[in-house]
C-alpha cells in the first residue's frame, strides 16, 4: 500500500542499548531537574525504569508509567531548563518503545533524550548554544555501534521542532557521520 512506511527489523537487545544511550543521556542533567523540583522523583523514577529495562528488565506497565510521570513533572518545573531535564528523563524511558517502522519521526525515540538533555545545558548556561553543541559531543562519544547501526536503519530525522528539533538533527547527522569515518 502507497504510504506506509516499511518495517525495520528491531531485537530486545537493539531495544535495550538504545535505551541505555537515552538513560546515560538523560542522566547528565537530572541534577537539573532536581535543583528545579528537589522533592519530585519522578524524572530519576523514569531514568531508573529505563536503566532496569536496558540491562534485562522488561517492557511494562510500570515503564509507560514512569515515562508519563516525568512528563507531569516537566509540566510542574519551574524553570525551562528543569522543564527540558524532564523531557530528557520522559525520553529515556520512552526509548524502550521504538517502533519498528521506517519513519523519520522514530529517530526521536533514539536521540530525543541527548537533545532535550542538549538544550536543558543550554538553557542553564543562559542559552548558550556552544553548551549544547560541546553536550551533543559527549552524546556522540556514548553512543555504542549497536546505537548508530540502529539509527542507519531509520530515515535522517525531520525537520521541525524548534530547537530541540535542530539538536536531533545535528546529532543524527554526527553519529551517522561517525559511521561514514570509521568505515574510511
């Protein structure tokens, strides 16, 4: 049928280091969040879901739920920087859910967690957009090459979205930039 995108072939194992890419990612600025919202747990709950999952949990319930919780949370963040630090904790938890279709909008799934966490070190550091491209650099340097052969089998990510939009993009662009270096 015209339209539909193909199927891309995932294993749990694929899905389980994409999601320890987002937890790692996401990680790095739950300090933020927390320096926000000090007594709401549940951005590190959902980073905890996603690490449990990664390293041989299961797809539940509780994940979704997690995944929910810290979106609540970005909601009743004070600051955008603590806003984006939940995104980034929602995204790592989401990660578990990639969908094996060959859509441009499923590279979120993979790198939205390294974006949102991207842009709460912008944010903290007055939006200084070389924070976020020194953060996309670290990013790159965690991902495995389970990750990037993962993000080769899916179509470069779309346009849109603002700036977290634009540090998906940029960091698409370098991991499979990566790829490209290291086959030369």
């Amino acid at each position: 049928m015209t339209g539909e995108a193909s199927e891309v072939v995932l294993s749990k194992q694929d899905l389980r280091a994409v999601t320890a890419f987002a937890a790692a990612s996401a990680e790095v600025v739950l300090e933020v969040f927390e320096a926000d919202q000090p007594d709401d747990s549940r951005p590190r709950d959902a980073i905890g879901a996603a690490w449990a999952f990664a390293r041989g949990g299961e797809r539940g319930k509780s994940l979704r739920d997690t995944a929910s919780a810290a979106l609540k949370a970005a909601k009743s963040a004070h600051t955008a920087a603590g806003r984006e630090a939940a995104w980034a904790a929602m995204s790592a938890a989401g990660a578990a859910y990639l969908h094996p279709l060959a859509k441009a909008t499923q590279v979120k799934h993979i790198l939205g967690a390294g974006a949102y966490a991207a842009r709460a070190a912008e944010l903290v550091a007055d939006d200084d957009r070389s924070v976020g491209a020194e953060h996309l650099e670290r990013t790159v340097r965690r991902a495995t090459p389970v990750v990037v052969d993962v993000l080769k089998r899916f179509p470069t990510a779309p346009d849109g979205g603002g700036r977290v939009g634009e540090l998906i993009r940029m960091l698409d662009a370098d991991l499979r930039l990566l790829t490209l270096t290291e086959r030369l």
